[in-house]
C-alpha cells in the first residue's frame, strides 16, 4: 500500500495543467464498443480508474494503442464475447464502477452482456436501479446470477421508448444513451443528467453518426441509427481537479495559475469558491487564483449563516463538497456543508479534527465548519485516504499543515488524480511518494 509523506506549511507557486476528465473519459472509453472502426481519443487521464477500464476492453478484444502519454487509439472490430464469462473479466469489472457503461454499447452492437456488481468508492449506497429500468425500456432482459453476484443481460431487439428517469444519473443515463443509438425507433429521456460531460459523450456520437436532440437539456431525444462510425475525440479539462486546484490554492496562501481550464464547462464552481471569499481571475481560458492571506465566508442576504449543498447539474457537483469543507476551515467564518447524495461521504471530517479543524458532524449528511482565519494552523498527522475525493481534501489538509503529514492508502487518490505527487512538487510542495 502506497504512502505519502507531507510536510506542510509551505507557499506553493507556478502554473499547473489539470488532467484529462475523469468522469468524461470513462463514459467515452466505454463508446469506443458501438463502432467496428477506429476512435481516437485525446487528453486520456492517466490514472488507476482509467488504465483499469482500458485493459477491461483489451480482454473483450479491442485493440488499444497508446500513442503518447494521453492519446489513444481503439479498434473494437473484433470483441470476443466469451471473456464475459471469465473470471478475469469478472474481477477487472468488480474493480472499477466505470464497467458499468460497457453494458448499454454491448447491448446495442452483440445484444447481450454481462455485469458483475460494479466497484468504487464506497461513499454510500450507489444503487443501478436507473440503468436497469432504462435498459428494460428498451427490451432488454436480466437474469440474477446470485452466487457470482453478476447480471446476465439479452437484448437481441432493442427498440425506442419514452422513459422518465428516477434520478437524473450520470453513468445512467449514458448507459442508456449508449443502448439507444442504435435501437429501432425513437428513444426520448427525460430527466437525463446534463452534466457537460454528457454533453461531450453527445456530441462523439453525433459525429459518429447517431441522431440526438436536446443536447445539453435534461430531455434527449435519439433517433436510432444502423451502425456508428469511428472519430475522434478529445477529453475536457477535469472540472474536479480544477475545483481541487483552486481550494488547494487558498488553504496555502499560494498564488497559482490553473491553465486551459474550460471556463464555460465549470458551471457554479467558480460561483461556491466565491461565497467562501475565494475570486478567481480569467485570463483566457486559464484561471489565477491569487494569493489569500485571509478569505472571509460570505453569508446569505439576510445575515444568516452560508449553506453549501450539492445537487445534480446544473447544480454544484457533489464531488467537490470534500474540498470545499476542507477549504473552509482556513476562512473566516461559518459555513453548513450539506452533502445530500452519499450518506458516507463526509466521513473523514474525524481526521481534519485531529489536525485541529473546528468542525461539527452534524449527521451523515452535514457538518458545520467554524474557519480559523489561518490564526491557528492545522497540525500534521497520519491518516489513511478513505476515497479519490476525501483522499485529495485531506491532501490539501496535510499540506497547509504545520510538521509532518502521511496519507496512506493513497491508491484511492491515484484512482482519481494522475502523477498528482509530481505535479505538486513543480508548484513548490513537499511531497514524497513512499512505497
């Protein structure tokens, strides 16, 4: 298990490129199933999540070539079905919550598939109701195979359907965008997440052929087609490290430039930093997050106390919320975090009080930080990173900290957060990577 070493307290400085979108890339990488031709994709996060998902689609047959360090080529004109029914496949699939989008392109293209239950982070109950009923929709058919704890699914004939989702999911609704491409008929979802990710999965495949309306709205419309052809595509600046970048910037008082930042695709993010005091600074599509000695919590218009709460897009992302607790606690002022989708998430906050935050657990779901102003400093400590987000935020803690911070189990933060060690050390901190 992998380990970091931190000694904080440090001024970082310098500019800083985020990766490839995390989130984006995993959605895209499953689509490269719906076509026999060639896709080529640019900006590929390198990291653990990622890497795992492309040696899943090698075992299925797909011929991957790495081209440089962040684009690839893919050739799934030859899937072999039968590894589905293997246990490497199995285990590479339970390994990673991403293979949950090969299902809905399987479906499409060979009409049938298989899913094991998916991994992840487990910051509560993460349920797939939305992909199966959307799947259902469309014809297909699941049998529970409860002892390998897998789903087989057939689809032979897929066919259009209106359908009005539970929840606006993500990863749902690109599965079953996925499926409908290439169903008879007419699909329309409603209350499809709209996320710009999703965005950017529409636009790949309209250029490959596939007829989709509504874009960018929470009702999508498509038209399915016979076959996909192959394109290429590039990945959008992650808005997670971006948002992760900017907190990371005030905690330490540090001046930093975040390049090629996709302003226009951040939605509210900048908007949140900016009610804890924080104002970024465009200069193109690059971002200054000038140097705070002090950042004062905005309240609400009638003086009451600041509420941070996630929601689905167009919504503040619920992948920050770590981040912007952690924030918080060098401000001045107070803040409600309200984390409503995953009852386990905030469980961390334990660490950043035994590093001197002044922050109460509420319940599962919210925690009320007390900032410090910067007037008394973190302390370092060691600490195991329970999840990508949580494992990032307590980062950040470590390195606004006095003395000397270890995060272990920093597996979970490279599932998320490519040469993120390396990266640092250009900005100035003191990170060491032990084995």
């Amino acid at each position: 298990m992998g380990t970091f070493k931190i000694t904080g307290g440090n001024s970082l400085g310098g500019e800083i490129i985020p990766q490839g979108a995390k989130n984006e890339a995993l959605q895209i990488i499953c689509a490269v199933l719906l076509t026999n031709e060639k896709v080529i994709l640019n900006n590929v996060p390198n990291i653990r999540d990622v890497n795992k998902l492309i040696d899943l689609l090698r075992g299925l047959g797909v011929e991957v070539i790495k081209i440089n360090e962040n684009k690839y080529s893919f050739d799934a004109s030859a899937i072999n079905l039968k590894y589905l029914e293997t246990e490497d496949f199995y285990a590479k699939a339970t390994s990673i919550r991403g293979s949950v989008m090969i299902l809905g392109p399987l479906l499409a293209r060979f009409g049938k598939g298989t899913l094991p239950q998916p991994g992840g982070d487990k910051i509560g109950r993460r349920r797939l109701d939305t992909h199966f009923i959307g799947l259902q929709k469309l014809g297909a058919e699941f049998k529970y195979d409860p002892d390998k704890k897998s789903f087989k699914v057939v689809g032979k004939n897929l066919n259009g359907n209106y359908m009005l989702l539970e929840e606006a999911s993500v990863t749902g609704t690109a599965n079953i965008l996925m499926a409908s491409v290439l169903a008879k008929g007419i699909t329309t979802i409603f209350n499809a997440a709209c996320e710009p990710y999703l965005i950017q999965l529409c636009k790949m495949l309209v250029r490959m052929g596939a007829k989709i309306t509504g874009i960018g709205s929470n009702l999508l419309t498509i038209e399915g087609v016979k076959s996909l052809t192959g394109t290429e595509h590039t990945m959008l600046a992650d808005m997670i490290e971006v948002g992760s970048f900017i907190g990371l910037a005030a905690m330490t008082q540090s001046e930093i430039i975040i390049k090629n930042v996709s302003l226009e695709d951040l939605g509210l993010i900048p908007t949140v930093f900016k009610r804890l005091g924080i104002e970024v600074v465009q200069n193109g599509d690059d971002i200054l997050v000038p140097k705070y000695e002090n950042y004062n919590i905005e309240t609400f218009i009638d003086g009451s106390i600041m509420n941070i709460s996630d929601a689905p897009w167009p919504g503040f992302t619920p992948d920050l919320i770590s981040i912007i607790l952690v924030t918080a606690i060098q401000a001045n002022g107070s803040v409600l975090i309200h984390q409503k989708m995953f009852e386990s998430r905030l469980f961390f906050v334990d660490k950043l009080i035994d590093m001197g935050a002044k922050i109460i657990l509420c319940d599962p779901h919210r925690a009320t930080v007390i900032g410090m102003n910067h007037k008394t400093p973190l302390r370092g400590i060691k600490m195991s990173s329970p999840d990508i987000r949580a494992g990032v935020a307590l980062l950040t803690a470590a390195l606004s900290a006095q003395g000397t911070s270890i995060i272990e189990n920093i597996e979970q933060i490279d599932r998320g957060y490519q040469n993120i060690d390396l990266r640092l050390q250009k900005l100035g901190a003191d990170i060491e990577r032990l084995d």
